[in-house]
C-alpha cells in the first residue's frame, strides 16, 4: 500500500467527516477559530494514528474519541472566550422585536456556560447526544467507558444543567 494511495484514501476520510469533527470541537470551545485548530489538530493526529487504527471502533468513534481527548485537555488548560453559535447568525430576525433577539442571545450565552461548568464526562456526553445524536452505545466506545456510566454522566449533565441554569438571574 502506497503513502499516495493512503494519502488519497484519507483525504475522503477527512471530506467526509470535516463537518462534524469541526462542530463537535466548536461544542467544547465555543470559538470557530480555536475549533478549527482543534479540528485539524484531530486530523493529524489521525494520519500520524492511521497504522495503528486497528478497525475495532467504526472510524467516525475513532475520531470523535480523538476529537473529545483533545477537546477535553485543551479546555482544560484554557478556559476559553464564548462566542455565538453558528445558527443565530443565519436566523432572519428582522421581523422580531430587538428585546426577544437579545434574551435569545443572552440565553444561548448561558446554556454554553452552564455547558462549559459541567464535568468533563457529563459535558462530553451532553455534546454528543444532544448535539450530534450519537447513541449511547456509540458515546460509550467514544468515551471507552460502559453504556450505564453514559446514561448516568447524560443524566446527571441534565439535572447538573438545570441547578445552573435555574440560578442564572
């Protein structure tokens, strides 16, 4: 097997799952640019992985592992700015009162905040389900933990999220 021959194979792994790689790094640092670095970063750490991927997880659970790892370590050595998310850019507002437009921001602020105050393993779980609609079976070989201690991080990330939530003024 030829490097080109790998070389091109990977490029058509990394078309296919540029998008979600680089939203579910944006889930953990709120941040396009820090995400985009997060998410190339993923990449090369593939690449370089890539003859050690032995093809007992499905790709796409390999690099979100490496993606949430490196997530997960980055945002924890530096906590990081927030910045809107994605979708309230292309939402037309211009029929709305100016008031909604700005509790709908101010709220989408917190739920990113309350998201980033999470523990590691509950936040990483409330990304991918929520997020990503992975299931808990998927986010269990992702996390290399059990489908129980999944259920349980997604439930205790839930109620963890109201109690912040709920004491946001």
């Amino acid at each position: 097997e030829s490097v080109a021959g790998r070389r091109e194979a990977f490029d058509v792994i990394v078309e296919r799952h540029r998008r979600s790689i680089y939203q579910v790094c944006y889930r953990f640092v709120n941040n396009h640019e820090d995400a985009s670095d997060l998410a190339q970063e993923v990449f090369v750490r593939a690449w370089r992985a890539l003859p050690r991927f032995k093809g007992d997880a499905a790709l796409s659970t390999w690099l979100y592992r490496i993606a949430v790892n490196l997530c997960l370590n980055r945002v924890s050595a530096k906590r990081l700015e927030t910045e809107p998310i994605e979708s309230d850019r292309f939402e037309d507002t211009s029929l709305e009162d100016p008031g909604a437009e700005l509790m709908r921001t101010e709220r989408a602020a917190a739920v990113r905040r309350a998201i980033a105050a999470l523990p590691d393993k509950q936040r990483a779980a409330l990304i991918l389900r929520v997020y990503h609609d992975l299931s808990h079976r998927q986010i269990a070989d992702v996390l290399g933990s059990s489908v129980g201690a999944v259920k349980a991080n997604f439930f205790h990330a839930l109620g963890n999220l109201k109690k912040i939530l709920g004491s946001e003024p």
